[in-house]
C-alpha cells in the first residue's frame, strides 16, 4: 500500500463520484426547473417528485438500439462518444477540493493532480473536447452534422481565446498556476469576481459557449439542424454525449468557481485539517458547483438563441478586447500593489 | 516505467506522422496530427517540461489544428484521387527540405557531443526559466517573431476582404438574414435603400474617387 499510488488513486475516486452523477441529477433538475419555469408539472411520475426519471431514462438508452448509419465512416462514428467523455472526466484533476489533510504523519493535499502547469492543463485537456464533435459530425455523414460540428469548431476557438486571458487575468495577481494557490490568495483578499467584474463576465459568457449551452447552443440548434452533431446519434452513444456535456459544465463551473469564488473555501471561516475538514471543502465545493448548474439552467429557459454572426461579432468584437482591457487593468492593478 | 511511456508514445508520435502524410483522406490526416502532437507533447512532459507539453496541446492540438479541420469540412475536401508526388517542383522543394532538416539535426548532435553547450537544467525549463530566458536573453528574437505574426495577421486580413469597393454589390448577392456586404463608409450609401440624407464626408469622398 505505497501511499504515493493510494493517495491519488483515492482523490481521482472521489473527484469521479462527484462528477458521475452530475449528468443524472441535472437531467432531472433541468426538466423539472424548466417545467417550473414554462408553469407546467414536468416528469413527476417515477419516484417521488419524479426523482428516478434519470433511472428510468438510464435504462431506456440502454435498451434502446444502437443504430449505425450505413454511409458512416465507422471508426470516426464509433469513437466519437468515447472520446467525447475523456476530456469530461480528465480536467477536474487539477481542481482542489478542501484543505490540506494530516492523516498517518504526513499531509496531504486535497487536488488529484498537484502540477506546476495546474490551470493550463485544465485548459489544454478542456480544449480536446472539440474533437468529438467533430468527429461525429463529419463521420455521421449528415448535413445537419456537419454543419454542426464546423460551427462547433469556429466557436470553440473563438471563445476559448476570450476564456484563456480571462484566466490569464487571476493568474496575474496570484503568480501561480497551481489553484490551490488561486484559492489561498483568495482566503487573504477579496474573492477575485469583485476586482476582476469585467473579466469575470467574459469568463461566464464564454464558460456557456465552450459548453454549447443556450443561448450558444449554435452546433446543435434544434430547430435548424435537428440535433447538430448528434443527429445520427441514439441509444448509449446519444447519452454519452449527454454525459459529456454535463460533466463538461460541471468542470467548467468548478474552475470558475476556484478562480472567482474562493473555491472550496468560505471566507472567515477556516476547516480543520482532518477528514472533517476535506468533507467540509469537498461540500462547499459541491454547492457552489451546484448553485452554476442551477445558472446554466435557468439562463438556457430565459435567453433565446444567438444567430451565428451574433454570436461570431459577439465572441471577436466584444468579448476578446473586454477580456484584454481586463488583463491590461489588471496588470497596472498587480503593478501599482493594489491587488 | 518511465522507458515504458517514453517507448510507447514516440512510437506513437512515429506512426501517427506516418499517417498524417500519407492517409488519403484530409480528415483522418488531421486527426493523426492531433495525435502526434499529443505524443509531442507527453514526451515534452517526461522531458521534465510541462509548461512546453500544456502549451503544445493547448494552442497546436487545441487551436491550430482545428483551424485545419474547419477549413477541410468548409471546403468539403473528399479523398484524395489522385497522388500528387508526380509534380517535379514540389519533390525537389521536398528533397531541399528534407536535406537542411537532416543538416540541423546532425548539427545538433554533434554540438551536443561538446561541452560548449550545457544541458537543460530543471530550472532552465522551469516557467520561471523560460520567462527569464525569453523576456531576456531572447527579447529580441521573440519580439521580431511576435512582428512576424502581426504582419501574417494584417496580410490574411488584407487577402480575405471582401471586393466591396470595386463597386456596389448587387442584392441578389447577399443571403437574406446577412448584413449587407457593402461598408457604407468606403462604398456610400448601399443604392437599393431609401436614402437618407447623406453626410457630407461621404459625398466629398465620392467626388475624389
């Protein structure tokens, strides 16, 4: 039992529990909110409140058939959904989920992976996750796919660039890339959405269009490309794509979180550096990913869908140069020893 | 188990280059690109350098390699029909290349070999290192390369304008839902509008033109 193996073995199964079941709840936090939102019940048939609606729904796409197109190009079409879920499951290793830990003489840090390059990575595996899309639309061999997935890619990089020197902004003040030092920094000063408003603003939009949620969801608008890239998708492979935007959202609300609101930590208050303590984190954590999903939600039954110059003029126009006026106040802010 | 990963991911680093220039299909191509440069980029990291193999994924395999997939899927570029290696011009540009390639790479090994050149230290390809050494020692180059794609930037600018101010484009160009493509600052006043009164600025600049 060498605890440099157990250790982040352990971290990863906790991170994983978290993150596995984002997609199931929000399925039915998301019918249900917009079911409350539109005034009608929403499912409330199975369990109570319609609580097991995902179990049900679960057992339907496993049961359903799996269905390949006959002009697909198979291995593209096969491999999509499974990669689609690596980057999902792999950027949250740099999210730190409570305090340092003393357990059998030695301590712990609560992140999976406590690399020099923390923030980067997240964003360097977060930027994989347009392959998928890709991948299924041109292998679906559907127009309506491929129309999809070559908006999914001018938007991606569009929005990441804005996404990027937002980040870039709170890693200035702090000097680190590590998040557990984004988030010590955070429990001396201000939480960091109060000085940096503008970049964390730009951080939001684009958090929805590197997720593809309303009012961004361009690749896989409904009601001009039936289903986008996923169209030709059903059954299993369908959910997993479900999956991967959940978890997605969820990696994407942990980040913003730890970079704007103090992650796992609450202000004034500080944990035990004992197993109490890391549940202590692990739950702040979770509520405040919770209270971000709760956002996506309520912003996608509120907003209508941007046209895609929209949201092209939107990304270039507007979002890069706040996000570099942000970075510019900023820097003079680090500068003049105001941060 | 070092040597295993190394082994593991510069054969895959080989055989994905492979692929990327010789599979018919651009698509299939510019996915073994991605992962080539993904094996790049974890030899990087067993290298003791992180930041190069996060930078490596972020902006070639996260970015650039994108660009390519968007243009190919715009474009609809199907398979290959036909090899092009019959073209003199290009095998010779090709063998030139592939002659310097191999000179830079020998030049490397045989300085390597002498003790004029010290090894990467951990520190040297540390952030702090490469910031030091970049901002620094290298200002100069950075600044000329960071020149370099300022002016790539304005001439792929340049390149894609639009011909709006060769003359007034007709209406049954533009798609309905789309601005207009004329730009009423160079071009006037788009002449299929109910006119209002025009700026004088623009009048003037008309009679000039």
């Amino acid at each position: 039992m060498n605890p440099e193996i157990v250790a982040p073995l352990l971290k990863y199964a906790v991170m994983f529990a978290v993150f596995i079941n984002v997609a199931p709840i929000m399925n039915w936090v998301e019918r249900r909110a917009c079911a409350f939102i539109q005034d009608r019940p929403g499912p409330n048939r199975v369990g109570p409140l319609g609580l097991f609606q995902p179990v049900a729904d679960a057992l339907k796409f496993m049961f359903k058939e799996d269905v390949t197109p006959t002009a697909a190009d198979k291995p593209l079409y096969l491999m999509a959904p499974a990669l689609a879920l690596l980057p999902a499951f792999t950027t949250f290793v740099v999210i730190p989920f409570g305090p340092d830990i003393a357990a059998a003489g030695r301590t712990f840090r609560l992140v999976v992976a406590d690399v020099d390059t923390g923030v980067l990575l997240f964003l360097a595996l977060s930027s994989l996750s347009v392959y998928s899309l890709v991948m299924a639309g041109y292998a679906s061999n559907n127009k309506f796919s491929l129309l999809g997935s070559i908006r999914a890619s001018a938007q991606l990089i569009s929005y990441e660039l804005a996404l990027t020197i937002a980040v870039l902004a709170v890693i200035l003040p702090v000097g680190s890339f590590h998040l557990s030092d984004v988030v010590a920094y955070q429990r001396t000063h201000l939480w960091n959405f109060i000085p940096q408003l503008i970049g964390f603003l730009v951080f939001l939009i684009a958090s929805f269009a590197e997720t593809n949620r309303l009012p961004f969801d361009l690749p896989e608008a409904e009601s001009e490309l039936v289903a986008g890239f996923h169209t030709e998708y059903g059954a299993m492979r369908f959910a997993l794509f479900f999956q991967a935007e959940y978890t997605n959202m969820a990696a994407l609300s942990a980040l913003g979180v730890t970079l704007y609101f103090g992650g796992w930590s609450l202000p004034g208050i500080e944990y035990p550096h004992n197993l109490l303590g890391a549940a202590l984190g692990l739950a702040t954590l979770v509520a405040k990913i919770a209270f971000c999903m709760v956002v996506y939600v309520w912003i996608r039954w509120t907003f209508p869908r941007f046209r895609y110059d929209q949201l092209m003029r939107l990304g270039w126009k507007v979002l890069l140069p706040l996000a570099i006026l942000n970075l510019i106040l900023v820097a003079a802010m680090t500068l003049a020893g105001w941060l | 188990m070092e040597t295993v990963v190394f082994g593991l991911f510069a054969a895959l680093a080989l055989v994905s280059a492979l692929v990327v220039v010789t599979h018919k299909s651009p698509i299939y191509s510019t996915l073994a690109l991605v992962l080539t440069l993904f094996s790049v980029a974890v030899l990087f990291v067993l290298l003791g350098a992180p930041f190069l193999g996060a930078l490596q994924v972020l902006v070639y395999a996260g970015a650039i390699v994108v660009l390519f997939l968007f243009v190919i899927m715009l474009l609809n570029v199907q398979k290959e029909e036909m090899s092009h290696v019959g073209s003199s011009g290009q095998l010779w540009a090709a063998l030139l290349a592939a002659v310097v390639f191999v000179g830079m790479l020998g030049l490397t090994f045989w300085r390597a070999g002498s003790p004029a050149v010290s090894p990467l230290t951990p520190e040297s390809v540390s952030l702090k290192g490469l910031a030091a050494e970049l901002f620094g020692t290298y200002l100069l180059p950075f600044e000329i390369v960071g020149l370099l794609l300022l002016v790539a930037v304005i001439g792929a600018t340049v390149a894609a304008r639009r011909p709006s101010e060769l003359g007034p484009i007709r209406e049954d160009e533009y798609v309905s839902g789309d601005e207009p493509r004329t730009d009423p600052l160079k071009s006037g006043p788009d002449p299929h509008r109910p006119s209002v009164a025009e700026p004088a600025y623009q009048s003037s600049q008309r009679e000039a033109s």
